[in-house]
C-alpha cells in the first residue's frame, strides 16, 4: 500500500503526490481507504461478527453516496473439520477430513490397499474391519469411499498424489469417515502397512453448520430494472484479511457509485458486495436464484472484480463481446482466459453476459499475508470500469432506441372500422401507403416509410 512507513518512501510520496491531480490522489485514497477499513475487521468469513460489520461499513458508504440500500441474507450448509487426523505407531500425522465425511473416530488395523481404490483393489488385502489407506487419483473421492465401505473397511486414509494438502469434497453421503493426507504424510504409509499393518487411531472430527450470509445491494431509489449489474465479493477466507481477496474489488464496486452518483447512469446499475463467495459462489447464486427470471435476462451485463489490487496488467475474461468493449474502453488492458472462479459464473450460468476484471496470480492468495493493495491500482480499474458502464449503457440506449414499434390506427374504408398496424423504426412515422385494411399485423416495417 502507499504508506510512508520509512523516511524516503515520505519523501518520494511528498514528490509524487503533488504531481498527481488532486482528484486522482482523493479517489484513489477513499478506495485505500475503504481497503483498509474492510481489512482492519480481520479475516470477512461469511457468517461471522467480522462479516457483518462489513456489510454495515458497505451499507453505510452506499447510503452516504446517495443510494438505498438492502441487505438480503441467505443460509446454506457449512461443513466445518475440528481436526482431524490419523494416529499410528506412536506419531500422529494431521489432516483434513474430506467435505461430506462421517463425523466417526474408529481405531482398528490400518490396511494399505495397493492402487486407487477400485473395487478390484480391495480385493488384494484383507479390509474387512479394517481402516484402509489409498493413493489419490483416477477414480472420485466418493467412488473409493464408497468401494471402501463395501468391502466392510470401517475408515478411509487417502494420500494425496500432488504436492500439498489435499482439501477435498466427497460430493455424496458415505458411512464411514474419510481423511486426506499430505503425500509427505502418508507416502510411508502406504509403504509400511503394506508390509506389516499396525493398529491405528483414525480420528474425523466435523461439523455441519448453518451459515447466514448477507449481500449488500445499492441502487437510487425507485431504479428496479438496471442495464448493468456491477459486483464484487467482500468475504475471505479463514487466516486470510483478504486485501486483494476481495476488499479490493469490493472498494472499487463501491468507488464505482461514488462516481457514478449525480450522473444520468446512475440510473442504469445496481451495485452488489456479495457474501459467501468464498464458500462456492452462494451469494451471487442466492441473488440469481431470487431474482423473477425476466429481470436477470434484461441484465446487459455483469461486471465482477475479483484481486483487482495488485499486480499492474488488468486483465478481462468473460462473454466476448463485453471483452471486447473493455478493450476499446482501454487498450492497455489484455483478454484472458475466464477461470470461472468467482461470482459472475453465477450469472453467466443464466445466460447473462459478464465481464471479469481480474489482476493476476497473489503470492499472498488465501493466505495471512494478504493485507495491503495498491490504491493507485484500484483507481485505475475504476476508470476502466467507468468507461465501460459507459460504453454499456450507451449500446443498450441505442438497442432500446432500435426497437420497432408498433402504431395501430382504426380506419372506416367501405363503411366499415378496419384496424390498421404498422411496424415502425426509429425516426419511421405512420405511411398511408402502407395502410391497406388488415386484421393481420405486418411483420415487417413499411418499405419506403
Ligand atoms: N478470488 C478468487 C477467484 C480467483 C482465483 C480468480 C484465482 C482468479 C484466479 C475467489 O475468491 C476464490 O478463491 N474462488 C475459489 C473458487 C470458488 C468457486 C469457491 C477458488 O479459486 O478456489
Ligand atoms: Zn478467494
């Protein structure tokens, strides 16, 4: 962030600053600091005390740019690992029960089964009563669980085959519990028991939870149907205060209204902070899933920004010719390929077109050390996303503008009231040429009009 925290880095900021316009150096210092009010509440977990005085700071800066607003709240299931782990021959190895496991601490001999996990697989040791032990890979989670537990094993180990942690879901219900290993972990494991199975203590530890989320939307009173829906989530992760991650997107949805207050576009946008992002898209699908259908399908575009806080290429993903209008808006900013990681997939899956602003790989990504972004950089993608909105409104101005309309006229020929329509273009007026008594409606505009 640009805090002078040494003595030349005040210096520099004392040359620079006053060289930059000094509305440039207000914007890009009201969005470093609403980073940085957003960070100081700790890690935004969806459903936690830290969350909620978010959503209060957002709804308070929406409220005092100008705009109602509504904090709509949604539920869903949260599976939650309390610790789990695997004990034998006297060492403990940690590691993450897999999401959907049973919540179950057996201790029985501990079996390494050679191979994935297939049904063939089991058949090579003897399970039965067994906690038995499988590398990951091939076939899901939930086919080796289930495999696993027809073959009578009362746990299930799996070591992970890629470098890390392994933080899986099991996408089904099992009846037996299911922990992941490190492949640093539980490589000699699956070496040792192979030779001589010990006893083990398998130890999942989880819980189910009801999570309450909250999306903050704004938008000026008495606007209902926006051309332009523009998005940000402001949850992180646990252990993660979650600057880039997603306070500066958020900060830039937010500075985005601020700008756009007092101007006719204003009229056009709603603006959400969405929740519950981190916990697999639940706010902006809760948002869709609301929504009467025939307002998400007027929606002309989603924008979403997502780690838009570091790193100084800005990139575009999403529906082509939206990539294409943030290219023409600015031609600094460069396509990339849309990874679908975050909330606009919510409406993409609806059919509506989205735009993702994104800045590129955080070495601090969902991790302790993501505390500070570049404001100057917030500033830049709000211009971007200005000229865009823009850009956006203007296209669905002339769309409106393109629409034909229909004239009827009721007109007496032979002594009888015939009911004439004409399909008018914009600029087209009624053509008595064109008015031959019909009751059919013509499909197309009068020629020559
Ligand atoms: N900000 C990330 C999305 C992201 C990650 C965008 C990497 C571009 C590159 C988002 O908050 C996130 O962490 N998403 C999850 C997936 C989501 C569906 C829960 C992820 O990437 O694991
Ligand atoms: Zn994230």
């Amino acid at each position: 962030m640009l805090i002078a925290s040494t003595w030349w880095q005040a210096a520099l900021a004392a040359v620079l600053i006053p060289i930059m316009p000094p509305d440039v150096v207000e914007r890009s210092s009201r969005s470093g600091a609403d980073v940085r009010a957003l960070v100081a509440l700790g890690p935004r977990v969806t459903g936690t005390s830290a969350a909620e005085q978010a959503a209060a700071y957002l709804t308070a800066q929406y409220r005092e740019a100008g705009y109602t607003t509504e904090v709509q709240t949604f539920t869903y299931p949260k599976f939650e690992d309390l610790g789990s782990s695997l004990s034998a021959a006297g060492e403990r190895l940690t590691g993450r029960a897999l999401s959907g496991s049973l919540a179950a601490s057996p201790t029985a001999l501990l079996v390494a089964v050679p191979g994935v996990g297939q049904p063939a697989d089991f058949e090579k040791a003897s399970v039965k009563g067994a906690i038995v032990v499988v590398r990951r890979g091939q076939i899901p989670f939930l086919a080796k669980a289930r495999n696993a537990t027809a073959a009578g094993a009362v746990g299930l180990v799996i070591v992970n085959s890629e470098p890390g942690e392994l933080y899986g879901t099991l996408g089904g219900e099992v009846a037996i519990p299911v922990l992941a290993l490190s492949g640093k972990r539980g490589s000699p494991l699956l070496v040792n028991s192979e030779q001589a199975p010990t006893r083990a203590g398998l130890v999942v530890d989880t819980r189910k939870r009801t999570i309450t989320g909250r999306n903050v939307i704004a938008h000026l009173p008495g606007i209902s149907r926006p051309d332009v829906l523009l998005g940000a989530h402001y949850d992180s992760v646990p252990d993660a205060p979650g600057a880039n991650d997603n306070a500066s997107g958020t900060a830039v949805v937010l500075e985005l209204a601020r700008r756009l207050a007092g101007t006719t576009l204003a009229d056009r946008v709603w603006f959400v902070a969405f929740d519950g992002e981190e916990d697999g898209l639940q706010g902006s699908r809760d948002f869709v899933n609301r929504a009467e259908s025939a307002w998400v399908k007027g929606l002309k575009g989603m924008l979403n920004f997502d780690m838009v806080g570091i790193n100084d290429k800005l990139l575009v993903g999403g529906s082509s010719p939206l990539v294409a209008v943030a290219q023409a808006a600015d031609s600094t900013v460069s396509p990339f390929r849309d990874n679908g990681l975050s909330d606009h997939r919510s409406f993409t899956a609806q059919g509506v077109p989205a735009l993702f602003f994104y800045r590129g790989q955080d070495p601090n990504y969902h991790k302790p050390g993501d505390t500070s972004v570049n404001p100057k950089l917030l500033e830049a993608t709000t211009e971007v996303g200005l000229e865009v909105v823009r850009r956006l409104v203007a296209t669905s101005q002339q769309d409106a503008l393109a629409q034909p309309l229909v004239r009827s006229k009721r007109m007496l020929a032979g002594g009888a009231l015939f009911s004439h329509h004409q399909v008018l273009l914009p600029g087209q007026s009624w053509n008595a040429g064109c008015s031959t008594p019909t009751w059919s409606w013509l499909q197309q505009p009068c020629a020559g009009a």
